[in-house]
C-alpha cells in the first residue's frame, strides 16, 4: 500500500499506479515502490514487528506507518535542527516485543551554542501516538558550534549493547584524541554506560566509551552475518571510506586519506602510516555515503551483500566479496540522495530519498 503523508494535516491518501520505469539490476528488472510519500527531510527508518514503519524527519519529527494511516509519534527528544544536526537515526531492538523500547540519535544542545550528538530512549505506548519515559541515556562530551559532522548511526551488538557513530564535528584532529569522542565509534550498554569489554576502559586520559576512533564522519553502519560491525564515511574532497570496524583501531582521519581538502590542497600525512588501519574500499569521487544495510532477504540473489546509499551521485552501491568492493550502482529517478537502506520484513531491499522525499522498496518487475 503507498501512503503519502500530507505536511499541513495528518492525513493519508493512496497514491495513483505505479508508472515508474523497471531498473535493470544484476538481479533482473526491479520496480522502486513507493511506500510513503510527501515527507519532509527524513534521515532513518525501522520496522516495528506488528508489520507498522518508523520514519524519522531532521527537522524532528517521528511518524509510525501503520497500514493505510499514518501518526506523528509525541514525545521525541528537543532537538537542534542546524545544518546535518536534528532527530536522525532510530533504532528497534531485536527485544521490541517485550521491552517496547526504541532509540534515537539526535542532535541536542549543549552549552549557548554548542550541540553534540545524543541518545535517546524511550517505551512506545501501546497505541504506538507517543513515546513514554523518555530519557537521553548518552551524549558527547562537549558539543561544537556548526551544524557538521554528527555522523549517528546506531546499530545493535550481537550482545545487545549499542555501536553509535561520532562525527568529527568539523575538527579533524578533534578525531585522533582519545579524550573526546568526536570522530570515533562507541560502544555502550543500553543505560548508556561504557560497554564491557570496551578497549580504553582501563586507559588514561581515553574516555571508555571509544571502540575505534580516527573518523570523518560515519554516516552508515551495519553488522554483517557474523556479527562483524562495518562503517561507511564521507572523507573530503575524494576518500569516502568503507570500514571494518575492530575494538582500538586507528583509521587514520586526518592524518591520511585518499582525499584532498575542498581547495584542491593536501591532506595529512598521504594515504598509509603504521599503526592506522587502511580503508577495505575508498571512492574517489567521493559518493557521499549514508546508510548502510547487509541484505539477508529472498527477493534477490544479494545474499551477504552491502548496500549504501550515495547522497551526491543519487544511486545504491551493492559491495560484494573480500574485501568488500563495489560491484553494481542501481540508479533510477527514485534513488535521488538515498540516505538510508535495509532490508525488509518482506525480504525486500527498501531505501529512503531524501530528494523525493520517499520510502521505497525494491520489488521484481512484473512480466
């Protein structure tokens, strides 16, 4: 069923036929559906397991679709809606059902001026229209005037606890000191806490909630089959970023990249230098990656397969093999600025345009 959110009303109409061409894809021609229509600037979606869809908008707005109906959720968290800051990633955990929990990262206000990247918890009521006892269990450090670089991707551990990417907020060597948490990968329980295990609990002058830093900014994160936590990150002008994500590891932002800076001039120190971990692949152009999905669907023979969106060339990267290499951009008018991928309950590869302001899914064209 497609549904179009109507910005002036909460109200829902049925979208004519669909008419969009068929995309020609390693898995044969597929149609991009339209699910939800007319939505503002949306960053994130999941599935809820009665089948329903949570979509967050920047501009801080929470919606649950719900068969042919649609409702503004009350109860997100205040947020700074300033440049690439607002509400942006949410997160349903596999123990939904019982806990009713969900999280979300956002940008909240810290200081006069300041912002940095938070989480959110909170129990959605029973009537899913409002979110109840909501608490931000975890925020930066201290947060840095400018609305860049928030990066927010929050993925569930194989042991329940939470990965939470971290811009660099806009200064680079903010990335390579341990005692911020600008430009890293995190790791925390579900209260917020430093995970156990993490590899800087016991260093001093390293906050404990650090699992890899020397980031840009992850905009995309994903865990594979096995557990394995991967990254995707904008780099500057060339040198966007896949990553496998391991406990301690340098990745080197900014002193080396396959980049330069927006100028032309160069970056750091080249693109190797011991003791940073080299990038499993790199775009240069860059794509402006954001959101990353492994595919475990039916719908197409992509098993194992990544996908993340591109923001500025407006097309999905299918990587496969090892290492991870892209090998298919499946590009049509519906994948203008993809910011987000999954797969569906549906076994379907569903993704989210920011530049049509839609949620689609990817289905197999009819003969």
């Amino acid at each position: 069923m497609i549904l179009k959110h109507a910005a002036t009303a909460l109200s829902v109409c049925l979208a004519g036929p669909l008419t969009a061409a068929p995309i020609q894809t390693s898995a044969g021609p597929m149609i991009a559906e339209p699910m939800v229509q007319d939505l503002g600037t949306p960053w994130a979606f999941d599935f809820l397991p009665d089948g329903s869809i949570l979509v967050t908008e920047r501009e801080g707005a929470l919606l649950r679709i719900d068969g042919d109906t649609w409702t503004e959720v009350r109860g997100a968290p205040k947020v700074v809606a300033d440049g690439q800051g607002g509400l942006l990633d949410v997160l349903v955990p596999r123990d939904f059902a019982t806990s009713r929990e969900l999280f979300f990262t956002y940008a909240k206000r810290q200081g006069f001026r300041g912002s940095g990247t938070a989480v959110y918890r909170a129990r959605l009521s029973e009537d899913g229209t409002r979110l109840e006892d909501g608490t931000t269990i975890f925020e930066i450090a201290r947060g840095t005037g400018g609305g860049y670089h928030f990066g927010s991707r929050l993925v569930e551990g194989s042991d329940g606890h939470l990965f939470l990417t971290v811009g660099d907020r806009g200064d680079g060597p903010k990335a390579q000191d341990l005692s911020m948490h600008n430009g890293s990968v995190l790791r925390i329980t579900r209260d917020g806490a430093p995970a156990p295990g993490n590899p800087f609990v016991d260093t001093d002058d390293a906050l404990p909630e650090i699992w890899s830093y020397g980031h840009r900014n992850p905009q995309g994160a994903a865990v594979d089959a096995s557990g394995q936590l991967w990254a995707v990150e904008h780099g500057a002008k060339g040198g966007d970023e896949v990553n496998r994500i391991d406990p301690g590891v340098n990745y080197g932002w900014p002193v080396i990249s396959y980049g330069v800076d927006y100028d032309g001039s160069k970056l750091g120190q080249g693109t190797a230098k011991d003791g940073m971990a080299q990038p499993v692949h790199y775009w240069d152009p860059s794509i402006a990656p954001s959101g990353m999905g492994f595919y475990d669907g039916d719908v197409a023979d992509w098993s194992g397969n990544a996908f993340i969106g591109s923001l500025k060339f407006d097309y999905i990267s299918r990587l496969s093999g090892d290492p991870l290499t892209e090998v298919e951009q499946i590009k049509s008018d519906e994948t203008l600025r993809v910011r987000d991928v999954d797969t569906g309950p549906d076994g379907a590869l569903w993704f989210l345009s920011v530049g049509n302001g839609a949620l689609y899914r990817l289905v197999p064209a009819a003969d």
